[in-house]
C-alpha cells in the first residue's frame, strides 16, 4: 500500500478476531476506500487481527493493559503509541478496552467505533443475547465517533437485520457482522473524504448535522 500525501491516516484498534480489521483491508485494496491504515494496534498478543494486519504488509504494534499500573498509563502510553504514526483518525475495531477521558480528548472528534447494536438501543456488552431475549423484531449495528460517555457518540451510519424466530447468537451476530463489514469502511471512506465532520459534538455530513444516523439500506 503506497501512500500520498493528501491521503487520511488512520490507526486500527482491535483486540481479537479483526473481521471489521479485514473489512478496512479489502475496501482499501479494493479501491473503495482512500486510507492509509499507518498502525493496528491490539491490547492483546495474540489477537488474531495482528496476524491479518502483517499480512497485509501493515505495521503493528501491542501495548498490553497488564504491563502499566493503571488505566491513566495504560491510556497514554496506548496514545503515545498511536501518535508515533500521526493518525488523522482513530478507528476502534473490537477493541474492548474503555478509554478515558484524556484519551478520547487528545484524539477528539476524530475517533469512531462500530457497536453492535442499533444505538441509543442496547449500549454494553451482550447485545445480542439481550436482543433475543427481549424479543426484538430488528437488531443491528451503529457506527458513531466516540464521547467520553461510552456507546454514546453522535452516531453516523447504521444498518439493520431482522431478528428471526429461532435466532442463536452466533445465527445473529453473523449477520449483524456483515452489515458492520459495509457499513464501517463506508463511514471511514465518508470521513477520509471530508464529508464527514465532528462539530460540537455532534455529527455533520455533507455541511449538515446528522440528527438520525444514515441508514444503511443494502447499497451506498
Ligand atoms: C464487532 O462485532 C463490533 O461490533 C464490536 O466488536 C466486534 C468485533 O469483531 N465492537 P471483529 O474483531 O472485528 O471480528
């Protein structure tokens, strides 16, 4: 992957699987989206995102929570890390680490994250075991720049897939997952592009505040 200068910079956080990784991988090589992918950092050695990322010719990092005190030196030097690589943004990719305050300030209005879940619905873990049992007819995923105030962001693109009747888990975050690998890179390619602002906290797209979230409704 050659960069140019005029290109967005990003650093992915993961701390598993890294099929939303793999997503940014493919629409990059593909050509759907224009990003440079500078880091993959994972909280976690053995992460099986990291192996996707060298794969793909992509410098890694890990920076584990065990090794610093607390979770203010866990932040900063998970920061400092980033930093080293001068990312215009900051994409959390199944990295299951809360970030602080201070962190989510210095990288502000330029950090998004994908929950599972169609947000202000179902913040947290467990969503989609909490979806089944409530009897939900619709789940989904949300994308939203991150807040201190976790899962609750302004929110930018979401996509919906119905809840079935003898939905399990696995059955249901499979297809949640699919939806996540359109909507993620469509949302990084909107901000890579300068569509896609952060303002006052709230999201703008195209010079105009997103009050709902986009959705996703099978094509872009
Ligand atoms: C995704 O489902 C995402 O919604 C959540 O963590 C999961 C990560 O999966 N934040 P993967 O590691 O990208 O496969």
């Amino acid at each position: 992957m050659t960069r140019n200068s005029t290109q967005v910079s990003a650093a992915i956080l993961i701390s598993g699987n890294g099929s939303n990784l793999q997503a940014f991988i493919d629409a990059v090589n593909d050509g759907s989206l224009d990003l440079n992918i500078a880091v993959v950092v994972s909280n976690r050695p053995d992460a099986y995102g990291l192996l996707r990322a060298r794969n793909a010719g992509i410098t890694t990092a890990c920076v584990q929570d065990g090794d610093y005190a607390d979770r203010t030196a866990f932040d900063e030097a998970l920061a400092d890390t980033l930093e080293v690589h001068e990312p215009n943004l900051v994409i959390l990719a199944g990295f299951m680490r809360i970030l602080s305050a201070a962190f989510v300030k210095r990288f502000e209005g330029r950090i998004l994250n994908i929950h599972p879940a169609l947000l202000p619905k179902y913040p947290g873990l467990n969503t989609h075991q909490r979806v089944i049992d409530a009897g939900e007819h619709w789940h989904g995923s949300t994308v939203h720049f991150v807040t201190e105030e976790l899962d609750a962001g302004p929110r930018i693109l979401q996509g919906r897939v119905p809840v079935l009747a003898d939905d399990t888990v696995s059955r249901l975050s499979g297809r949640v997952q699919a939806v996540e690998h359109k909507i993620y890179p469509q949302a990084a390619a909107l901000f890579a592009s300068g569509r896609l602002t952060f303002r006052a906290g709230e999201s703008w797209l195209d010079g105009a505040r997103l009050d709902e979230p986009v959705q996703y409704n099978g094509e872009f």
